[in-house]
C-alpha cells in the first residue's frame, strides 16, 4: 500500500508541473500536448512532452516540430545567424517586423552566464537578422532601407542597440499607416 501511495503521489505531483501546449510538426499537423515548463534557454533546445499512456516524457526538438506554444507565449524554429543548426526562438513582437529571442547559456570562467541574442524578420522579404550591438548603427539601418526615415533616425544614432524594440515597433506602426513618405531630420525630434 506504502509504495502505490508514494508512486500515485509522485505521478499526481509530476502532472501538477504539466501545462498545456500546442505543437506544430514539419508535416505541418497540430497536436496539443502537455509539456513540462522549462527556463528559455533549454526551451531554445527543444520541449519535454509527457505521455498519459507510459507516464514518461519524450523530448521534441527542432527535428520533429516547428513550432510550439504556451500560455502566453509562441517559439518557432528558426536557424542561429552563426551556425547551421535550428533552435527554437520565442517570438516578443509580432507584426510586419517580427521581433525574436534566443536565449542560451555559455561558460564565463566556473559559470554559466545566460545571453540572449535579438533577431528581426520581415514577413514581406523573408529577411531575417541577428541584431549585433557593434553594427547595429549600419546593419538595421539597411534593414529597414525601405522606411527612409527609420533608416536615417538608426544612423544618425537616434536609436541604439537599446532601442531594438522600439524600432521594431516603429516600423509595424509605419506599415500599418501605409508606409507615408516623409524625411526625417534630427530637428524633428521624437
């Protein structure tokens, strides 16, 4: 009796920490799932699913799924700017511009230090961009070539790598107007 008491409060317990999720397979099929939440780095590598049928988990990564939610947030797999490999990165802003995180941890002496690695897309051009904070000033600036005004506020140092977000926004708010013409001088202001 001890053991089936221990065993069936272990199994409530793990099925306590599941939350429900929705998952997107390569062949395109959605299936919701129970997941276990995890931190977003090794979310980044993939989810762990729980099956009722042989109370184990089973872990999913960018080689079976494209694409996975919950709660509030959405992941997709996406390649890093740097390597060959998918990862899953959650997605912070969505619109004409959208805004992903990647986040992942790396070894800083007897640490493990988390970064988090800011990329752009955008829907119309498939363009996609890993936003560096040492070219952000010339590499945003040509991304968003098409928003003259953007482009110029980027190089003339209106916004910094600190300002990703905003200049995200910015141009969704832009597109969403109809892509008005107008030249921006730093005399404007905000």
């Amino acid at each position: 009796i001890l053991v089936t008491l221990v065993l069936t409060t272990s199994i409530l317990q793990a099925q306590k920490e599941l939350v429900n999720a929705t998952t997107v397979t390569l062949q395109g099929e959605t299936i919701t799932v129970k997941i276990k939440p995890a931190s977003d780095d090794k979310l980044a590598k993939g989810i762990s699913v729980y099956n009722d049928t042989t109370e184990e988990y089973k872990k999913y990564t960018t080689k079976e799924i494209s694409y996975f939610k919950y709660e509030n947030d959405e992941y997709f797999a996406k390649t890093e700017s740097n390597e060959s490999k998918k990862v899953f990165m959650k997605r912070e802003i969505d619109g004409p511009v959208t805004l992903f995180t990647h986040t992942y941890k790396v070894d800083k002496g007897n640490d493990k230090v988390e970064v988090v690695d800011y990329y752009v897309e955008k829907k119309e051009t498939g363009k996609f961009k890993l936003m560096n904070k040492k070219t952000f000033k010339t590499e945003m600036a040509d991304f968003y070539s098409d928003y003259e005004v953007l482009s110029e506020k980027i190089k003339g140092s209106y916004y910094s790598y600190d300002e990703k977000e905003a200049t995200v926004e910015e141009y969704n708010d832009w597109v969403a107007q109809g892509k008005p013409g107008k030249t921006w001088t730093k005399e404007d202001g905000n």
